[in-house]
C-alpha cells in the first residue's frame, strides 16, 4: 500500500532520497532528533490560545529532543510528536494527515482544524507550500485563507544521509513577517 505522501507525489516519490522515503513509507516509523522552535514574543498569547485547540507549540527551545512516531489506520497517518525539554517539560504534538487529492493533503490538528499543502520535490528536496487552513464541518471542507490567520507555510526537508534528514517549518504572515518556525535534524527507523 502506498503512504499518504506516496500518493500525493505520484511518480516524484522516486525521487526523494532513501531517507526521505523511510521518513514517509507506509507504516510505523520513528523519527529521533531535535528541534529549534522559534516565534516572537508578540505571538505568546495566540500560541497558548492554539495550543488548546492541539496546534503548534507554545514553547520555544533550542536542540529540544524530539521523537516523532508515524503510525496509518484506514485512510490516515498519524503524527505523534513528543518535545522533550531540559526541565523535564513534555510537550505531545499531534495531528493526522489525508491525502486531498493528487499534490494534495491536509494536515489536520484536531477533527476540525486542518492545514492543506502542496508537496513536491526539487533537487532532491521534498518542499510544501500552503494552500489555505480549513474548517471541516461533517462533509464539507470551508476555505480559510492562510493571511487571515497564521500566514503562510513552508516546510523543506533535505536527506543528510541514509536514514538522516533535516526539516525546517515556517509560518509568515504578510503584515507579521515570520510568526512561527520549527526546524531540527532527526534519525529515521522503521519500526514494523
């Protein structure tokens, strides 16, 4: 069976590197690694806010060690992130990814709030670009425009080695500059 990403590369998934490729296969994977985690003083309040809703993280770190356990049940991938900080403060991220169609899929946070992107790989280098947040009320999916909220995402991943890759997460907003980034090295293992 094909992953989430697999599907929503199509013919691309050839060509990501072997380390990307184990970041994303079908299956349980963990990812070991750590992440910096940034964001202006000013977006503390919204932060927490968003925090009760499952989004983001409301903390920032530097070289927080991160595991991140990918699992699939029925049509879904299941993220899994653990933040651990040095004064023992653990943070859970989660969220589930659908495929939306061909370049398509939704990251959402919770049942209702999602983020859809577009993935594609350049030079080697898997890169997502936002399309719009959404809403979904029972079957249908409501548009939110990506300035109305958080402002626009990118996310870029780069293979350092065979099971090894680097990530880097950001948000702009076209008034705000830069709201919001997460970036890390990390480990990837199959682990079924």
């Amino acid at each position: 069976m094909k992953s989430i990403m697999e599907q929503a590369l199509g013919p691309d998934w050839a060509q990501l590197p072997p380390a990307l490729q184990l970041h994303y296969r079908f299956g349980t994977t963990i990812d070991t690694g750590y992440m910096d985690i940034v964001y202006p003083r000013f977006m503390q309040p919204l932060l927490n806010l968003l925090r009760r809703f499952g989004a983001l993280v409301h903390r920032t770190g530097e070289c927080v060690p991160t595991v991140v356990e990918k699992t699939v049940a029925g049509e879904r991938q299941y993220w899994r992130r653990r933040i651990t900080y040095p004064d023992g403060k653990v943070i859970c991220f989660n969220s589930f990814w659908v495929c939306a169609g061909p370049r398509q899929l939704i990251e959402f946070v919770n049942p209702v709030l999602g983020l859809q992107m577009t993935p594609y790989v350049q030079d080697r280098r898997l890169y997502y670009k936002g399309v719009r947040f959404v809403a979904k009320l029972g079957p249908w999916l409501l548009p939110i425009p990506e300035w109305l909220v958080l402002g626009h995402t990118t996310i870029v991943e780069e293979a350092i080695a065979e099971n090894r890759f680097v990530m880097d997460f950001r948000l702009t907003h076209p008034l705000f500059g830069e709201v919001f980034r997460y970036a890390g090295e990390f480990e990837a293992a199959a682990s079924d």
